[in-house]
C-alpha cells in the first residue's frame, strides 16, 4: 500500500461527517477550558484514517484576536471529551481519536489577496 494514494469516498465521507458534528459540539457545549473561552473556533476540514481510528482535525480561531496556537493546544486538552461527545452524536463502530492541527490556509489566503492588490502587481495583470 502506498502512503501518497488519495483517500477513500468513506474516508472522505466520514471526515466531513465528523466536521460537522465537531463544529456543532464546539458551538453547543461551553467547554470549561479557559483558552477556549469566548473564542468561536472553525473547523475547516477533518481526514479520516483508512481504518477510521483517527482523525486529524484542521482548526482554527475565527477573527485575529485569539493566538491559534493556544487554541489548538486548548482543543488538543480536551480532545477526550470532544471524543465522548461525538461518540454520542455519530453512529461509527467506533468514534476516532481526534489531534487538532492548526489551519493556517486562512492565513495564506489573506497574504495571497495583498499580494495581488499590490499597484505593481496590479499593473502587471491588466
């Protein structure tokens, strides 16, 4: 088996299923955790194991005023309860370990955007 093979439609499917519940659950539940207080947190995509025993977890704060690395590390603190209650949300064999990764995709895109609205670049693509 090669390490590089795209995922699977169940993977895949499985993924999205479990962002959308994760994003439910964050937006539902008042975790305790005190560098996720008052902070709305996206979760821009989830990939699935081939076996569906883990998943890693893109996330990010929404807005500039929360350090995304204290989040994430917040998240990765209760990983365990976010499992119990996604457990209770989704019908899986079994509910997947979660390591929440920090999504800078976001980050890129703004960089991209003044890149591009720069005059001299401006020039150039007209």
């Amino acid at each position: 088996m090669s390490k590089n093979r795209p995922p699977s439609q169940r993977q895949l499917k499985a993924g999205e299923l479990i962002r959308r519940a994760l994003a439910e659950i964050l937006a539902k539940e008042n975790i305790r955790d005190a560098d996720l207080q008052g902070v709305s947190v996206t979760i821009s995509e989830v990939r699935a194991s081939p076996d569906l025993k883990h998943a890693l977890v893109f996330a990010a704060p929404l807005g500039d005023q929360h350090d995304i690395d204290k989040v994430i590390a917040a998240l990765g603190r209760c990983a365990s309860f976010l499992r119990g209650r996604l457990g209770k949300e989704m019908e899986m064999k079994s509910t997947p370990r979660l390591k929440f990764v920090a999504d800078r995709s976001f980050d890129t895109a703004e960089d991209m955007a003044k890149l591009l609205n720069q005059p001299k670049v401006q020039q150039d693509l007209e």
